[in-house]
C-alpha cells in the first residue's frame, strides 16, 4: 500500500494545502484542497473516500471533485463516513443551494455519488487494504483511521484532541508502524487549542505517555506560519520519539 500526502497543512498560503491523503491510486481520506494537485486523470480513477469529519478544510474538494469527474466514469463515487457526517453533508451541502444534489444526478439509480455509513469497530475491505474508523475526540462528530496492509498499520488521527478510546485503540494494534496524529496549535495557544478540541505539544505528550506502542510519529494539520515554532516545542515535549512533520508529496509505504 502507498499513501501519498496530497495536502496536510492546517491551512492554505504559500503552497500549502489541507487534508487530503491518497491511497494508492483509488481511495481518498479526507478532500481538502491537497485533491487539487492532481491532474484530471488522477482525479477520475478516484472511486472510494473516506471522511473523517465535515468540517470544510477536510471535504471542500469533494463537490468539485464530483462535478469534475461525475460524467466520464461508470461508477459513483463511494463516500464513507460515520452517520452523523454523512447527514452534514446531505442537509447543508448536497441540498441543491450549496451545491447540487449528486446523491440524485445523473439520477437516483445511477448517480455520481453514493454514501457508506461506517460504525466504529466495523472494518470496509478494499482488496488487501483494510479500513478501520477508530474513535476520536472533537468539535464535531469525527473518527480516524487504522489502514491494515500487508507491510502493517497505519493510523491517521484526523482532528482531534486528548481520547483515552483512540490511545485505547492505538494499543491494540501491536503491528502499528505510522501514526500520522494531529497538533494544530503551539503550547501559547492551548486554550485555543482546548476550545476547538485540537492538540497542542502538551497534550500530545500527555497523549503519548500511554501509549504501549512506538510507531514512527508524523505531524499534521499544523496552523500555517507557526509549524517550526510547533515542531520545535513538540521535539523539547517528546524527548526520545522518532517524530517528524508530515510533508506535502510525501509517500509512505506499507
Ligand atoms: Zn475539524
Ligand atoms: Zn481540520
């Protein structure tokens, strides 16, 4: 399996983009603007996404996504995500205001677009790549991501802040090799951070301190223009852990 970072910044300026990681060549998590990195033929082999919450820095790409691709595939595109997302975006964007409604276009039988609920603890099988949400904690309904491939595990956090059931989850996967975990925000902002239910360095290392595994630690969602300054409290936090931030383009393998 190959994951390809196509977007991880916390924000948009200067080059950077927001979440949006391919699998392969077919599966999406998250469409932030990272999707508009790839060219059209990229965009159409897309056939499977999988959210981890609505808010608009992680699904803003998806409309365009539909409405750029919708008419030269043969299939819809499957969105999965937990049950409360899915019905965000059916109210408040697919609603013919926001957007058109693709769940029904072309038409109801063969639309571009179809959604999967997901439930915790239930697994989505994609060939040999396996798809787990995993509990998190945040502003709004949300999950991560445990990726199962043959080379291991992958966990993506997605937005989050401090969960004993996502660090309950991590510790039950002992071939856990990447975990790519959110901090959005530097230690001066904590109650900022607090608000929004993001990390800050603290509380990532608070996070960490019960963890039983020792994946590779990659960094992402960092609010733009502060990420060295939060890299660099996260290095003096974490003393010991192989922790870097997560790059635009960057590929991981499994
Ligand atoms: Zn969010
Ligand atoms: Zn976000």
């Amino acid at each position: 399996m190959k994951l390809t970072v196509l977007g991880c910044s916390g924000g948009i300026g200067s080059g950077r983009h927001t979440t949006c990681l391919m699998v392969d060549d077919d599966v999406l998590i998250d469409v932030g603007t990272g999707v508009t990195t790839l060219d059209f033929d990229a965009l159409r082999r897309i056939d499977h996404v999988f959210l981890t919450h609505a808010h608009l820095d992680h699904i803003l790409g998806l409309p365009l996504l539909l409405d750029s691709v919708g008419e030269q595939r043969d299939t819809p595109v499957t969105v999965h995500a937990l049950p409360e997302v899915l019905a965000v975006l059916e109210t408040h964007l697919f609603n013919w205001q926001l957007w058109p409604d693709f769940l029904k276009i072309p038409s109801p039988e063969a639309p571009w677009l179809r959604f999967e609920p997901l439930k915790h603890g239930q697994e989505c099988v994609l060939g040999e790549r396996r798809f787990h949400p995993v509990p998190v904690d945040h502003v709004v309904p949300a999950c991560g991501y445990h990726l199962a491939a043959r080379g291991g595990s992958l966990v993506f956090s997605g937005d989050t802040t401090r969960s004993e059931a996502f660090i309950a989850a991590l510790n039950a996967i002992p071939d856990l090799r990447h975990l790519i975990i959110e901090t959005s925000f530097e230690n001066a902002l904590a109650d900022v951070a607090r608000a929004s239910r993001h990390h800050w360095p603290v509380s990532l290392a608070a996070e960490m301190a019960s963890l039983q595994v020792r994946p590779k630690i990659w960094i992402t969602h960092l609010k733009p223009g502060n990420e060295a300054a939060i890299m660099q409290e996260l290095r003096t936090a974490l003393p010991g852990w192989d922790i870097d931030a997560l790059e635009q383009q960057q590929t991981v393998f499994l």
